[in-house]
C-alpha cells in the first residue's frame, strides 16, 4: 500500500476517489451479470449445434461405409462465401454470421452413384452447422475473456480498491483530529501560561 500524506487535501482525494469508485462499482456488476448471462445463452446454443452435428453423422452411419469409396466432393459442392458482421454485447465486438453460401454443382446422374445426392446435402448440412459453431466459439471466446476481466474489476474494487479507501480515510481523520486536538491543547497552555505571566 502506496503511504500518504496526511493533509485536508489528501482526505478530500481519498474521498473523491472513493465516491468514484463506488460509483463505477453498480456498473460493472452490471456488466459483469449481462457477460454471465450471455456465456451461459452461448454454451448452450454450442451444445445444441453438436448436438446437431452428431444427429447428422448418427444418420449417416447406416450408409457411411459408402464414403469409404473415393469420391471428390469437393468437385461438387464447395464453399462459396461466409458472410458475418460485427455485433456487440455488453460493449464487446463479437461475430455473427449473416449467411453461409454454397456453390453446388449437380453431379452427372448417369456416371455417379444414387448416394452421392444425399452425400452432398449431409455434407452441406454439417459444413453448415461447423461454420455456425465455429462462430459461436468465437463469440465465447471473447465473451468468456471480458467476463473474466470484468470479474478482475469488480473483485479489485470490492476487495481492494474501496476497502483500501475507506482505510486511508479512516487514518487521515484520525491523524486530522489528532492534530486538532494537539493544537487545542497546545493552545490552551499557551493561553494559560500568557495569564500567569
């Protein structure tokens, strides 16, 4: 802990910093709820989307053996563009995507197998929801970051920065008062002794 000075004007500093900090302190629990919550939305939403991704492959094992084959899918059926822009929560800039397109070109039906139109739309689907994970990943990722300094704030002000405040306000009065009544009694037998002489 940083000494000091024990003066009128570092007990009106204290105190200015004090209200300041007590002040800010609502905000950033604030701040801190909104995060919790919204991690919280985001986990389960990433559950829910492997949750989906394993619904898809778990339909695909009953003719997976046919991928064992080699087949160029991506001859067929590619990425054309991922679209996302740039949202905010509780003041941080986060992803969200705005649209996955894909280039699919249809497979001449004579010289493919009957599957391949499934193959591809599976395929699509888990390309889809990878893309959208990845994205929410990404959105946890930096909400789960600023939560954890948000929580750094609100533990410096609670634990530390207030208490150390309200401490050094203490000592000041203390030391004020003390002087005061120094000076009283110092007074006082200058006073008596101006009499007596």
């Amino acid at each position: 802990m940083p000494r000091i000075k024990h003066t009128k004007n570092e007990l009106k500093a204290q105190r200015d910093a004090l209200k300041r900090f007590e002040r800010y302190l609502p905000t950033l629990q604030l701040k801190k709820q909104q995060l919790q919550m919204e991690v919280r939305r985001l986990e389960g939403q990433i559950e829910q989307k492997r949750g989906e991704e394993e619904e898809r492959r778990d339909g695909l094992k009953t003719w997976v053996r046919l991928f064992a084959d080699a087949f160029p899918f991506g001859q067929y059926l590619k990425v054309a563009k991922v679209r996302a822009s740039e949202g905010n929560i509780a003041g941080i800039a986060i992803p969200v995507l705005e649209e996955v397109r894909f280039e699919r070109k249809m497979p001449d039906l004579f010289l493919t197998a009957s599957w391949v139109d499934d193959g591809l739309e599976v395929l699509e689907q888990l390309l889809r929801l990878g893309i959208e994970r990845r994205i929410l990943d990404e959105q946890h990722r930096r909400l789960a970051e600023e939560l954890r300094v948000t929580s750094q704030r609100v533990n410096l002000f609670e634990k530390v920065k207030i208490p150390e405040c309200g401490e050094n306000i203490r000592v000041i009065r203390i030391f004020l008062g003390d002087e005061q009544t120094a000076d009283v009694v110092r007074g006082k037998i200058a006073k008596g002794r101006t009499v007596t002489a």
